[in-house]
C-alpha cells in the first residue's frame, strides 16, 4: 500500500496569525531597506553635484548648466524621477544633512523632501526625530510642519531649548512638554464665525479623532467621552479623558467655547482631585486637567489657581492654520506676559 500524506484538515488561527506576522514584518523590513538605499543614492548624487559645482564656482552658471546637462541624460536612460527641480532636491538635501549616519532609515524620500522645506536646523532635526517616534506618515509630517508644531511646542515651554528623541540617555517627561498653546484644530472644517456648541466641538473632535491624537502630541491614549463622576449624590461630565503612557498619568480636558473663566478653572482643579481620590492608582503620576478654550484671559491666568496648580493648564485652540507673521506675534505677545509676571514688584 502506498502511504497516504497526511493533510490536515485546517490550519489554527494562531498558526495563521505567526505566519503572517513573519511575512509582514519581513515586507515592511524589505520596503524600508529598499527606500533607504533610494534614499542613500540621492544623498550620494547631492554629493557629487555640489563638488563638481564647487570646481567650477568662478564659472557663472555653471550649477544650472550641470543640472540641465544632468536632468537630460539621466532621464534619457533612467525615466521619471531626475528632472532639475528633483536633482535640486538632492543637491539642496546634502547639504543640508552633511552627515550620512546622522540620517534616519525609517524615512522616505518623500520625508526628506518635506523636511527641506525646514529652514532651521534644530527644527529640522526635531521634525525628523519626532516623524520616526511617532511613525508619522508623509501627510502627518506635511500638516505637522504647516501648523507650525515645533514653534507652538517651544512657545509652551517657556522658550526652553526643546529637547529631541536623539539626545542620549533616557528623556524625562514633565506635564508641561505635552502642552501646546496654542492648539490647531483646522481638521475639524469649523468656521471661524459660526456658532457652535461645546458638545458639537467635542463630538467634531471624536469623530476625527485620530486627528486630535496628533495634534495633542505622542503619548496619548484615548480613554473615555463625557466620564460621569458623582460626588455627594450630584453628577459631574468630564468632556474627555485621556490616560499618558509616558508621563503616566490620566489627562482631563474640558472644552469651552469662548473666554476662559475662574469658574472653569475651579471646574477643572474640582475633575483632577476627585481623579485622585477615586481612578488614579498607586503606579500612575498625578492626574493633569487641561481647559482647551477659545480665548485665554490673562487676569484668569494670573490670579486663579493656574499660577500655583503645575498640573492644571488653560490653552487655546485656533480653527485654522495660524500664517507665520499670526504666529510671531502670538510668541512675542506670549514671551511678554511671561516676562511681566516674572517681573519683580518695585515700589515707586
């Protein structure tokens, strides 16, 4: 008798699932090796072209002519892909990333293009630190640069030097390196002008809300809508609750529309101690409340708990990408209040 194979008669889900998991990983490896050495190879021609220009600097126009002379050849025997802006691109790329290792390999060329957008250097660096910790695609990184991400965050820290994902050694987090001023929700498609209600706000925000995870900053996870909390018989609503995996913490936020008050202030310092008595366990940090408002008044800001609270934060939110000059002037406005609080009174 000829011995019959053995088939079996279906294979396990958790065998499935292993083998996939191989396979998948071993693709997004190959896609990224792949990209890199795509990405190694336009470094590399940046290289060359920059040192043929150098030799013939005296010469004028000799950068143009080489590009033209190049961008035709190549695509002649390569296709699509080397046409002169592009070649610009490379040039442009090596010289602003003279260090081959100091390159990320968990990015694309399409990511490299956008950050040569990127004037200042430590910003540069920030936004390709931040793009590989938070595994940021092409469009995140595109609409994070747009909204201005890494001055809001230096503005928030007090004009601090802001410290990126390369430096050495563990990174220790503190409640204010999570808090932005402002906040940027142009994905919500909200007019400026209309009317709208604090629950429509919030409902906008939990429907885009993987949106407002990156707009908030890594760390971020969602935890829960209108948390109900009763004390004394009386029901409270946190509009929404997040928990930190970094700072390990929960994170309140209430949302108003309109200008900050004492009262919602006293509202949130009200969230975070009963957060304390009743969800906070021994492993988490203190609880963080944020009141995420329209308009900011400084009398508030200067008078209520906020000044003494390092916990409790007030920061605004624009419906749309704030221009350059808007910025500049929020910053400058922002760094003068800082510098008048600090101020020590002098009798006349």
């Amino acid at each position: 008798m000829k011995n019959k194979s053995i088939v079996p008669a279906g294979v396990s889900s958790g065998v499935y699932a292993d083998v996939k998991a191989i396979l998948e990983t071993a693709r997004t490896q190959a896609y990224r090796a792949v990209n890199f050495v795509m990405v190694e190879a336009y470094w590399n021609i940046g290289k060359i072209i920059t040192g043929e220009e150098m030799k013939g600097k005296r010469r004028a126009g000799y950068g143009e002519a080489l590009i033209a002379e190049l961008s035709k050849r190549l695509s002649q025997e390569f296709g699509k892909g080397f046409d002169p802006s592009n070649l610009w691109f490379m040039r442009q790329f090596y010289l602003s990333f003279p260090i081959l290792d100091a390159l990320r390999r968990e990015l694309t060329w399409t990511h490299y293009r956008l950050l040569l957008r990127v004037e200042k250097p430590r910003a540069r660096e920030f936004y390709m630190n931040e793009a590989v910790s938070g595994r940021w695609s092409t469009r995140q990184m595109e609409r994070q640069i747009n909204s201005f991400y890494y001055e809001r965050i230096l503005s928030s820290k007090d004009q601090r030097p802001v410290r990126t994902e390369g430096e050495k050694g563990a990174r220790r987090f503190a409640p204010r390196d999570m808090i932005k001023d402002p906040y940027v929700l142009e994905f919500l498609n909200l007019k400026e002008s209309s009317i709208y209600l604090e629950n429509e706000l919030e409902r906008a925000l939990i429907d885009k809300l993987e949106h407002f995870l990156l707009e908030l900053g890594k760390g971020f996870s969602f935890v829960s809508r209108q948390k109900r909390i009763t004390e004394c018989g009386d029901h409270f609503y946190i509009d929404l609750v997040f928990y930190h995996y970094l700072l390990k913490c929960f994170v309140l936020i209430d949302l108003k529309v309109g200008k900050l008050t004492h009262q919602d202030i006293g509202q949130m310092d009200f969230y975070m101690k009963w957060f304390e008595a009743h969800e906070r366990s021994a492993d988490d940090n203190p609880t963080v409340g944020m009141v995420l408002c329209s308009d900011k008044n400084d009398a508030v800001v200067k008078l209520s708990v906020l000044k003494s609270n390092k916990n409790l934060f007030a920061s605004r939110y624009k419906l749309y990408l704030p221009s350059e000059q808007e910025l500049q002037e929020e910053l400058t406005k922002e760094r003068a209040q800082i510098e008048h609080v600090s101020r020590p009174f002098r009798p006349v």
